[in-house]
C-alpha cells in the first residue's frame, strides 16, 4: 500500500467515539478560515455538502464567495441547501467572452481574498471560477484545495475550456481531493505529489443522496403510457453545427415515437436558448423550460426513462439512481461509468443519437443493462473525508501557509 492510500484508509479516527475524541482533544481553542468560491450550478451541488459537513465542525469558520459567473442558477441550488453567500461578486454578465470574465475575475477574487485573508481557498471543478481563484490564491500565498481534481481528457480543447481549467487549478492546488482511483492514477501521472492527493468519492453523490429524499413532490407529470426522455445540452465546443444537430436527432425521434415525451430544461446561454427554441420549440411532445431548481431536476431524473446529456453532473448522478446515459460527447473525463457500462458516448451524429435512443427504447436487455443502479461515484460521504484530511492539516499539524503552499 502506497502512502496515499495508507492515509485515506488508516489515518482517520472510524469509529464514531474515538472520531469525536480526536476532534475535541485536536481541535481545542483553533479556528481556521475557509472560504469556498463557487460560480455556476454544479460547482454549487457539489461544494454544498463541504459546507454542510464544515457546519459541523468547531475549528471552522466558514466563508462563502459566490462569483455568480451563473446567477439564477447558482442562487436556486444555494437555497435549496440553506446556504447563503457572505461575499457576492456578481461577475455574471451578458454573452460575456472568456478574456472578459477571466479579467473581472482576477481583480475581483485578488481583492476579495486580500479582505477576508482566509487560511484556505476551496474550489471545485473546471470552471474558469476555479482556475482564476486557485491562480489568485496562489498569487497571495493561501493554499488552495481542489474538489473533483484529476479529472482529464488528455485534451486541452475538449472540453473547452474546461480541460485547461482544470489541468491549471490542479497544478497550483495544495490539497487533490480526487473523486476516482483514475482521477488520482491521472495526478500521479502529471507529478503530483501523492502525498498531496486523497481519493475521496464524488461529493455530488453526498448531495444526490440528500435531493432524492426531498424531490419526490417535483417529479413531473407524465401521461399515463408514456416514457420521459430527459435533455441537457449546453457545452461550449457543441455551439452552431454539432448543437443543431443534436437537436435535429431529438426533433427526429419526438417525430417517429408518439410514445415518448422530451423534456428539456434549456440553459439561458443565447447559443443554446435560440437555437433550441428555434429548432425543437412548438413540438407537442418537446417540452422546453426554464434551467429547474435542484430539486426538481432530481425529481425528472429519478422520473426518466433515460437521458440525453453533454452534462459531467449528470454522468455521475443518473446511474446512482439507475438511468442510462447517452452522452453529447465524443470524449469523457469520467470514464468510470462507460468502463461500467452504465453511461455510452454518442456524441453529436444524428444517426448515432437516433439509434442509440431507439435501442433503449426498443431493447429491454440493452435497456436493463445499463439500468443497474451502479455508481463507481462514491458512497455518500466525501464531504467528510475532505473536512477530516483539512482538519488534520490545518488544526492537528498546525502548518504555516508558506509551508502549505510550497511547491
């Protein structure tokens, strides 16, 4: 067994009596400062439950920065988990380009962290959010943690820019929460040090296990024979050809099969917002709405027969709650659940996502297995393994953030 592995396994308190002995003997009269940045809607389900577990640690003092680079969306999730933002940065603004939020970015996340000169930054994911907060953490000497790091395609422009993002906040982090035995085989491989990293399961899990016993008063009317097809498409490299095509493929089957209702929640980028209205709007069996609260989107995802998705949120939730996946992509950076069987990239061919729809549909056996209700995504309870290997870091060894940050 390697150190790594021997920390996650062997390092922690397991039992509930000697966990509360360690934390009152350790973190006695220490408070540390953690302020988590979140930007868009996913960053936001899956940093909740760290928030959550953090609540109930006494050595923490929580801060929330919300960048707002999604606004409505960001602020329906952070309500449904009664979380509220002590700093809002409201960067969010109209058809934006990338060099333009990147800039707000960096000036604003650089005076924020100056004013609230916290002990840690954590961020999540692969939004252009996290890489300019670990850049400017790492500008200020504050050691920044990596929620969901590892994660590759091994290409820089798919996911765009989200691979970039990634590759960059993952080489400034100090902590490599990583949700798969992958993600971590994919640090080693780029030098991360393995010390470094803990292999922790995917804290969207955490908070889908949470949502399903909340959403069943969301789910959606459906009428009686029929079988929901849930949609989400929204990635930037999809814009103008292949995302016509998508929608070409969906119009296509709503078409042939009187049996099958399409419910897409359509994100409010123009890109997307005007093409799909253009393209799938007035269908009596298409339904177009606006992005759905969590609760509700949980709630159309244990009601769907399977899903349509360019979506790594949904890649990792819809097998936990036994729906098939066919993805909007040539290329995942979550290969677990393809390797499983659960999840299968159809990428933007209209024939492609016509017949694989079909197949499901049509084939009980190819339908059943993918249906298994496997999840290589986690058991529920990565939020507090994060929170302890903080806690043993910041509160038990005591470190400086010079020696924290050190490269």
């Amino acid at each position: 067994m390697n150190q790594a592995e021997h920390r996650q396994e062997n390092s922690l308190p397991t039992d509930r009596r000697s966990r509360a002995r360690w934390r009152s003997e350790a973190f006695h009269h220490v408070v540390r400062t953690i302020l988590f940045v979140v930007g868009t809607r996913p960053e936001a389900i899956k940093m909740a439950p760290v928030i959550l577990a953090c609540r109930r640690e006494p050595w923490v003092r929580i801060r929330v920065l919300a960048t707002a680079q999604h606004r409505e969306m960001l602020d329906q999730v952070l309500n449904v988990f009664d979380i509220k933002a002590d700093i809002d940065l409201n960067i969010m603004r109209e058809n934006q380009t990338l060099p333009e939020l990147t800039a707000r970015l960096m000036i604003a996340l650089n005076d924020a962290f100056a004013r609230e000169n916290p002990d840690v930054v954590l961020g999540q994911g692969d939004t252009t959010s996290v890489m300019v907060a670990a850049l400017a953490a790492f500008y200020r000497h504050i050691p920044f943690g990596h929620v969901e790091s590892g994660l590759r395609t091994g290409d820089l422009n798919y996911p765009f820019p989200e691979e970039m993002n990634r590759v960059v906040a993952g080489h400034l982090a100090r902590w490599h929460f990583a949700p798969t035995q992958s993600a971590r085989d994919n640090l080693l491989a780029e030098g991360i040090d393995e010390t470094r990293i803990t292999v922790t399961g995917n804290t969207v899990i955490d908070a889908l296990i949470e949502a399903s016993k909340r959403c069943d008063k969301h789910a959606p009317k459906i009428a009686p024979g029929q079988r929901l097809v849930l949609v989400t498409a929204h990635r930037r490299e999809n814009f103008g050809g292949p995302f016509a095509e998508i929608c070409r493929a969906i119009r296509h089957l709503a078409d042939v099969r009187s049996d099958v209702e399409f419910l897409y929640p359509v994100h409010p980028n123009p890109n997307v917002r005007d093409a799909a209205l253009t393209l799938l709007g007035k269908h009596p069996r298409i339904h177009l709405c606006d992005p759905m609260e969590y609760l509700s989107f949980v709630a159309a995802m244990k009601s769907a027969y399977f899903i349509l998705s360019d979506s790594g949120g949904v890649q990792e939730e819809a097998p936990a709650l036994g729906k098939p996946v066919l993805v909007l992509r040539s290329e995942t950076e979550r290969p677990e659940a393809v390797n499983e069987g659960v999840v299968k990239l159809v990428g933007t061919d209209f024939n492609a996502i016509v017949s694989e729809s079909l197949r499901l549909l049509d084939d009980s056996h190819a339908y059943q297995s993918m249906a298994r209700g496997i999840s290589p995504y986690g058991d529920g309870h990565a939020s507090q393994r994060i929170v302890d290997v903080l806690g043993q870091d910041l509160v038990t060894h005591a470190w400086p953030h010079k020696v924290l940050n050190a490269c």
